[in-house]
C-alpha cells in the first residue's frame, strides 16, 4: 500500500481516537513536535527509517523521545505502533493529512492571496472577513506580493482559484478583440 495511503488510514484513525479520547489540536501539536524532531535531526531519522534497525530499538528510542516531548497518549501509542511496524517513515505525510482532518473538523479553511503590492494590516483583515464570509468558515490567510498580476487580487482556496488579477482581464479583453 503507498505510503500516503496507509498515512491517510493511521491519520484517521488517530483522529477519531483524539475526539473521543484526547485533544484534537494537541495531538497534532505532539506529531509536529516529533516530526520536527525527525526533519531536523538526520541522525536520528536514519535510525528510526532504515529496516537495517531493529524494531525493538527503535520502539524503546520512540518510547523514550515522547516521554521526553511529553506526548499525549494517543500520540505516543500511534508512534510506538509505527516504530513496532517499521512505518515511520510516514509521520510527515500522517501529519499532513491529520492537519487537513482537524481543519475540516474545525471549519477552517486556508486562503492564498495574492495581490500586486503588499496589502496593509487593515485590508488584510477587511480580506480576510470577506473570505470568511463567502466561504462560512474561518479562514487562515497567507498573503504574497505579485506585482506581475498588475493589479487586483488572486485568491486560492482548496482547489478553487478566484482570479481578480488586471492581468487576466487584459488577456481576456485581449482575446475577445482579436476575434
């Protein structure tokens, strides 16, 4: 089974345990924490990712780093059970997809906006509100400066992309008079 795949499986079902049992949002707090602790020590991701390492040792490194980080239960069960399984190499993309899990939970949804020049605090938030407004939902807003769109603004949200750019109106307007 692909690793993203298998990743999505254990995501979910940590989740629904979270819920019952844990704090959703610290659970994901504890896989962030680990899973920096793994992109930012290379000696430490060879050792729990290579199969040349016995599981044992990699269950007793994984046990001792969450008491340590002070995991949260379900955390730290879910990781001693990768470590067992030899899978964790998959935290990032469990993470990954446990983050999406909790913001559709929480009905949260991520904007990228980009306009021409840098927006002021102000507009940022009259943005951000009017995002949130359209989608019914909290948004999280990142913002970057484009100034080849000439003017206006191009919203990303999910797999939709709202574009209010200058740049696409003249190529459409462009389009319509060579016709």
């Amino acid at each position: 089974m692909p690793s993203r795949a298998s990743a999505t499986r254990y995501a979910r079902a940590l989740f629904d345990v979270a819920l019952k049992e844990s704090d959703p949002v610290q659970i994901e707090r504890d896989l962030a924490s680990f899973a920096d602790l793994l992109s930012s020590h290379a000696e430490l991701h060879s050792a729990l990712t290579n199969p040349a390492v016995p599981a044992s040792a990699k269950h007793q490194l994984v046990d001792t780093l969450a008491k340590r980080l002070d995991l949260a239960s379900p955390a730290r069960k879910l990781l001693l059970l990768l470590a067992d399984r030899d899978r964790l190499a998959m935290v990032p993309d469990l993470l990954d997809v446990y983050r999406e899990r909790l913001m559709e939970h929480l009905q949260v949804v991520r904007a990228d906006v980009t306009t021409a020049a840098a927006l002021t605090p102000d507009r940022a938030a009259q943005l951000q509100k009017k995002l949130a407004d359209i989608t019914g939902r909290k948004v999280e807003m990142t913002t970057s400066v484009d100034p080849a769109i000439i003017g206006g603004v191009v919203t990303r949200i999910g797999g939709t992309v709202y574009d209010g750019s200058i740049a696409t109106q003249l190529a459409r307007l462009r389009e319509k008079l060579a016709v």
